[in-house]
C-alpha cells in the first residue's frame, strides 16, 4: 500500500500535474485535428521529455495519448472526418446522431465512455503488470527471442488487412535494424564508411520522422478541401449518460475487456480494438438494424474499448520491452533514454517510477472528463485552424527535437530519410507499425539469438527443450507455416463422386 501511496503522492505534485496538464491541451489539440494522430503527438512530445524526471516524462505521454484518442472523436461527430484511426470505425454512427440532433448525446458519450475504458484500462495494467513481472523473471533469453518473434509475427498478420505487405514492411524494418554496430561481437555493418551510422540510426528520430514527417509530407501532396462543421448548438452533453451506462452496462464491460486484449497484442492498437468492438457489439445487439443509423449502442461498445486498449498496450511494453502499439514504440525509446531499461527487473529496480505510471494513468482519465468537456465546447475554434498553418510549424518541432536528441545534424537527416520512407510506404499501403515494431524489436532478438546460442554451444533444438519457450517457439513456428498449410490445401483438387 505505502508504493501506491508514494505514487499518488508524486504524480500529484505540481512538477509532474503542472506538465500532464499542458499535455492533455496538447493532446487535445492533435486528436481533434483531423490526420493528427496520437501517435504523432507521442512523438513531438520526445524532445520535451528528453529534460524531465521519469514519472514527469512518462506522464506527460499518457496524458497526451489518452486525451488525443478521445478527441478523435469531436471531428468525427461535428465533420464525419475522425480525428485519429481509432475512432473512424464509429465516425458514421455519431455523425449519424448529430444529423438527429442528438450531437451532445454523442460527443458525451464519446467523452464519458472513452474515461470509463481508460480507467479499466488502468486497472488492468496496475493489476497484470506486478503478476506478469514475478512470472517473466523466470524467462532466458531463450523465452525472449520466441516472445519477440512472437510480437513481430502478431504485428505482421494483424496491423495490415493484406499479411503479405505487413511482413514486407517488418522485413524492412528489421534491415534498418541491421545497420550499425553489432551488439555481440561489435562488428560494424550497412554503415558505408560512415562513423555516424556506427550507433544506427537513432529509434527517436526514426520515430520523429515516421509519424510527424510523413503526415507532413501527406498534407502537401493531398489536398483535403473545405470542410462544413454540423451546425448545431451544443447543450448539455452529461445529460443522458447515466441511462446510456445503465442500459449498455454490459456492452461497456465488453469493450473495455475487448480493448484491453487487443491492446495487448503487439501491433493491434486502439483502432483495431475500436472495430472490433464495434463489430462484436453489433453481432450481439438487440437492435442490430438501428447500427449505423445513429444508435447509441455502437458508441458505448467502441468508445470503452479504444481507450481501454492504451492500458492494455503498456502490459507487454513494460513487462517485456515489447511494444503493443506504435505509442509505446516510442515510450519504449523514451525509457531506454532515462534508464530505464523495460522488463520485469524495472519492477524491483525502479518501483516508483511503475507505480506512478498507474497512478498517472488513474489521475489522466479523470482529468479527461472536464478537459473533454472543454474541448467539445471550444470545438469550432479548434477544428477552423488552418492547416497550411499547422504543418510547417510542426515540421520546425520535428527538427529542433531531432537536432536536440543527439545535438547532430545526423538526427535530422535520419528523420527527414524516414518521413520519406513512411510516406512512400503508406501510398503503397504498406502498414507503418510492423516496421517500427522491428526496429524496435530487431536487437532484442538478434541479441536474445546469439547469447542462446553461445549458451547452448550452438544447439538450435535448445529452443524448444524448456517448457515456457518450447511453447512459445512451437505457437511461433505454426503461425509462420500456417498460410502455407491453408494455401497447399486450397489448391488440392476436389474429387468428384465417381471417384469415390
């Protein structure tokens, strides 16, 4: 009870509150602004965070994102434009109400849901987290190569609709991975004579340069045209909610249980909790007919989930060092540059820094109900900002942070490369995530391989001798041969009766 205690006590002090507050605004600002996206405010906040205490850092970050996932929603009711992916898979159900009149019913809850999820969210990192730490502190680095190559497997089949482009983009990232000095044996490679590629090419610029840049880059190359806000006055929007919460009680607990699963899956993320969600709540709903055309219902079950899956994310990336989502790619880069190595020994190493993680998680949801409340009512001023405006303004934070991590210039070449990377990827719609989860993960497993190796004097049937990583390798390997089994078997021909 006493860390618990000291945890609440440190977030709540005015050096690490003062810092949450402005990042809620800042969060609120970028998920309300369509095509800014959670995962871009998580990375322009890296060069803040790179001058602040841990708790104060990392605070800031989950203020950020917890408030940017709900504000998605405000453009989505007011525009049908979502703010962030994770709200487009509901965008047309709340558009559909405002066109009813019932905008304040929405947006209400929109906000009030997206709390509940994020407070469940909460509760089950503060909860799994500890019991998970105690079990991994058992693993070899034997149980960590097959859990990454796990997540990475996850991450190619689930962050992409077509498998075969999110393995193509993992591929590359693990390549960008390569370049550098090799960690066992010290040896350089991809570095063309170049001393400053000898340290490869730096997670948080890389970072930087993929979510900011290229959504730079997308901005000037596709025009978005005018949009017309719904106009409509918006009242009371708390009003209703508790007969919302009454009635979809259920719905609510099965988003929130939904979104932290699929939070916790590497690669997933908060988008592809909210449409499962949405999905699952329609499979099973009374009124299955009334989706889509403005029913609450769909709100409830995809609101709880989305925010729900921000918690869930952080189990694997704090327990593991394995990133659930490309926000906590960037939280993984922002530990290793306190310190704070992720894994189950930062549990008896740095107690109250995990700890006040929790604590940050509890105090930002509930900062979300009046800070949403003053978004939704200050949402015609923030949605009219121009974006020709936005843009250059964002691109000059990318390059100062950039130039500010390693006080290089090479910082903003490397990030300045990968804009143009992840742009050219995404109009081929090669999914970003698999990428930056290889590199984010490509060292754990050529690191966890080698040692293996030298352990086990090259004996490969090592892998699959002790019970926890046997199980894992053999989950692993059956996924991978899988599409393959299904592919052959398709293309058996069909015997006709007479032969039979």
């Amino acid at each position: 009870m006493e860390p618990i205690l000291n945890a609440l006590w440190l977030v709540l002090q005015p050096s690490t509150m003062w810092p949450m507050l402005v990042a809620s605004l800042f969060g609120l600002f970028f998920g309300a602004i369509p095509g800014l996206t959670a995962t871009m405010a998580t990375a322009l906040l890296i060069p803040v965070t790179f001058f602040m205490e841990p708790v104060p850092a990392l605070s800031m970050i989950i203020a950020a994102t917890a408030m940017a996932i709900f504000a998605g929603d405000v453009p989505g009711c007011l525009l049908r434009i979502p703010g962030t992916p994770a709200s487009a898979a509901y965008t047309d159900e709340a558009y559909a109400m405002t066109r009813k009149g019932n905008a304040e019913l929405a947006l209400g809850a929109c906000l009030v849901f997206s709390a509940i999820g994020g407070i469940f969210g909460a509760m089950a990192l503060a909860v799994a987290s500890p019991a998970l730490a105690e079990f991994a502190l058992m693993f070899s680095s034997i149980e960590y190569f097959w859990l990454a190559c796990l997540g990475l497997t996850c991450a190619a089949v689930v962050a992409s609709g077509a498998p075969l482009k999110g393995l193509i983009s993992l591929c590359l990232g693990l390549i960008f991975a390569m370049i550098g000095t090799d960690g066992i044996h010290g040896q350089p490679r991809f570095t063309f004579g170049s001393t400053e590629l000898m340290g490869g090419l730096g997670l948080v610029p890389a970072l930087v340069g993929v979510y900011a840049v290229t959504e730079i880059l997308r901005s000037a190359t596709v025009h978005l045209g005018t949009t017309q806000i719904a106009a409509q006055k918006i009242g009371s929007i708390f009003k209703g909610q508790w007969g919302l919460l009454r009635k979809y009680w259920l719905n609510t607990m099965r988003g929130n249980v939904i979104g932290v699963l699929i939070g916790a899956l590497p690669g997933a993320g908060a988008d592809i909790a909210a449409w499962v969600s949405y999905a699952i709540g329609r499979r099973f709903s009374k009124e299955p007919e009334k989706f889509g055309t403005g029913h609450p219902e769909g709100l409830v079950d995809a609101g709880a989930a989305n925010n729900a899956a921000l918690g869930g994310a952080w189990i694997p990336a704090i327990v593991f060092g394995i990133p659930g989502d490309s926000i906590t790619a960037i939280v993984i880069g922002v530990l290793y540059m306190k310190g704070l190595n992720p894994g189950p020994t930062v549990f008896i190493r740095s107690p109250d820094v995990v700890y006040g993680l929790f604590a940050a998680f509890f105090v930002a949801n509930l900062l979300m109900l009046p800070l949403g409340w003053l978004c939704i009512k200050s949402a015609r001023r923030i949605l009219s900002v121009p974006r020709e405006v936005l843009m250059p303004i964002i691109l000059l934070f990318c390059i100062v942070g950039s130039f500010a991590i390693g006080n290089s210039t090479f910082g903003i070449m490397v990030m300045l490369g990968m804009g143009i990377v992840g742009w050219i990827m995404e109009e081929n719609g090669l999914p970003l995530s698999p990428m930056i989860l290889a590199l984010v993960l490509g060292p754990m497993i050529e690191e966890k391989f080698m040692t293996s190796m030298q352990k086990e004097f090259g004996n490969f049937f090592a892998f699959f001798t002790r019970p926890v990583g046997g199980t894992l390798g053999v989950l692993t390997v059956l996924i991978w041969v899988a599409p393959l089994v299904f592919y052959v078997l398709g293309r058996r021909p069909v015997r006709g009766g007479a032969d039979v």
